[in-house]
C-alpha cells in the first residue's frame, strides 16, 4: 500500500506540472524537489524505515510513526505546494470553484488552527486505550492506518497554509494566543502515557533484540516521544498563523488608507454607533 501511495502521488504530482505547463505557468523546480525529498521521501523512510518495519511490535515505534505521519509528513508535503500546482493547472472557471470550495464552512473549520490542535490531541488519546493495541497489532489496520494518518494531516495541514478564510486581524490575533494554550493540550496525551505505570495496551512484549525495552518503559518511550512530537510540530502553525495575522493586517491597513477622510468620518460615526457594515473598509 505504501508503494502504491507513493507512485500514484509522484505521477500525480508529475501531470500536475505538465498540465500546468499547457496553460503557460512554469511550476519552479524547487517546489518539486521539496515534493519528492522532503514529502514524500518522509513518508518512505516513516513506513518503509524502522518505524513502519517494527510499528507492530514497538509501542514508541507506532507511536512516533502515526504522530509524524499525522503532524510531520503532511507539512513537508505541502512546502511543494501541491494545491497551488492543482489551481494553476485548472482553467479561471474551475479555479473559482475550487476557491469557493476553500473558502466554505468546512474548509475553514479545518484550516483553523484551533482545531486541528484539539483534533490531533482528542486522536492521541486513542494511545492511552487498549485500543492502541489493536491498531497496533492487526496487519490490515497497521497498513491502512498510515494512509490514513496521511489523508487526515493533510486535510488539516492544508488548508492552514493556503491561508483560507477571510478572518479579521482581531480574530487571528486570538487566535494565534490561543494556540499558546493549545501547546499545553497537545502535551496532556503524551505526558499521560509517560507518567502511567500500567500497560495500557495490554499488548504482551515482543520477542526481539536484546536491546528492546521492557513494555513499560517502551510505554514511557512512547509517551516521551509523543510529547516531543507535539510540541515541535506546534511551532511551524504558530509561525502560520503570525504571516497570516501579518498578512490581513497589511491588506486593513491598505483599505484604510485608501480611504478619503469624508469615508475615513463615516467610519468612525459607524463604528461609535456599533454598526459592523457600516465599520469595515471597502476591499478592493
């Protein structure tokens, strides 16, 4: 499956191109080449590597292959840009269907980084059951659990660096203090498993090098690395949301000073009396 996953997203992203190239647009090679090294190079080595070679019978192993395949991978993927490649290969009709598409409720629950912090946390403590177990030790789940740890970071990561949405200053500025709070929510699952002293899994320990830890301490393993996880991947989406805040506070401030000071008057009275149609700029 993994293979499978790679050709098709490699040929993808290859007809991507060409068909960017009929419409006259020139895909930088750098945007390629972060694709294939970084993208999906990462998620080779996760499923092909150690991780995804010993992810049944290690619980750190598990662990820090769903955790990266869900908050690291999808990032690397998208510095190649690929849904920006699929616009630029779209004709003016299509490309304002799918910006429509970007711009529609779902899409801005999804790209909103409030969310995808709780949603990731609320996943991680799937490790804190014995159901960690199962997924963990079922081929079938074990192979697709991976893609869809994938296709799930993805429809996160995504929209989040398309800087969908059409917040205002205010409303990012909230929520870039609130992902500060959500650094401690996305450690709660992590510390936990760290700090308990019971198999949870249920799992019996696998035979293998001498080396392998003990179950317990591979549990605590697991959870350090989680933890550790976590919290690294939590800081490109504070660096996100501070260009996105940075960005709309630019585009307010150009519809401000476009303003005449007759427009500039009408503002303020607008505003003093609460009317919110009234109070914002005209947008060009």
């Amino acid at each position: 499956m993994t293979i499978a996953v790679l050709v098709g997203a490699a040929m993808l992203y290859a007809l991507g191109m060409r068909r960017a190239a009929t419409r006259g647009v020139r895909w930088p090679a750098a945007r390629a080449v972060l694709f294939y090294a970084l993208g999906l190079g990462s998620y080779a080595v996760i499923e092909l590597g150690f991780l995804g070679t010993w992810s049944a019978d290690l619980r750190w192993a598990f662990v820090a292959r769903i955790a990266l395949l869900l908050m690291a991978v999808p990032g690397l993927i998208s510095l190649g840009r690929p849904l920006d490649l699929v616009r630029a290969g779209l004709s003016p009709a299509s490309r304002q269907r799918l910006d429509a598409a970007l711009d529609g409720r779902v899409f801005r629950v999804l790209g909103n980084a409030m969310f995808a912090t709780i949603f990731v946390a609320a996943t991680f403590c799937i490790f804190l059951t014995p159901l960690a177990g199962v997924l963990r030790t079922s081929p079938v789940i074990g192979e697709a659990i991976g893609v869809t740890a994938l296709v799930i970071g993805l429809l996160l990561v995504v929209p989040l660096m398309a800087l969908t949405g059409a917040h205002t200053s205010t409303f990012l500025a909230v929520e870039f203090l609130l992902a500060f709070v959500e650094l401690v929510i996305d450690s709660i699952p992590g510390i936990l498993l760290r700090l308990n002293d019971t198999v949870i899994d249920g799992v019996a320990a696998a035979t293998g090098a001498g080396w392998w830890p003990n179950p317990l301490h591979d549990q605590h393993l697991a959870g350090d690395l989680l933890w550790f996880i976590a919290e690294v991947a939590d800081v490109p989406i504070l660096i996100l949301l501070l260009v996105r805040w940075g960005r709309r506070d630019r585009v307010e401030a150009a519809g401000f000073d476009a303003l005449t000071d007759e427009e500039h008057d009408a503002l303020v009275q607008a505003h003093l009396r609460g009317d919110r149609d009234g109070a914002e700029p005209a947008r060009g």
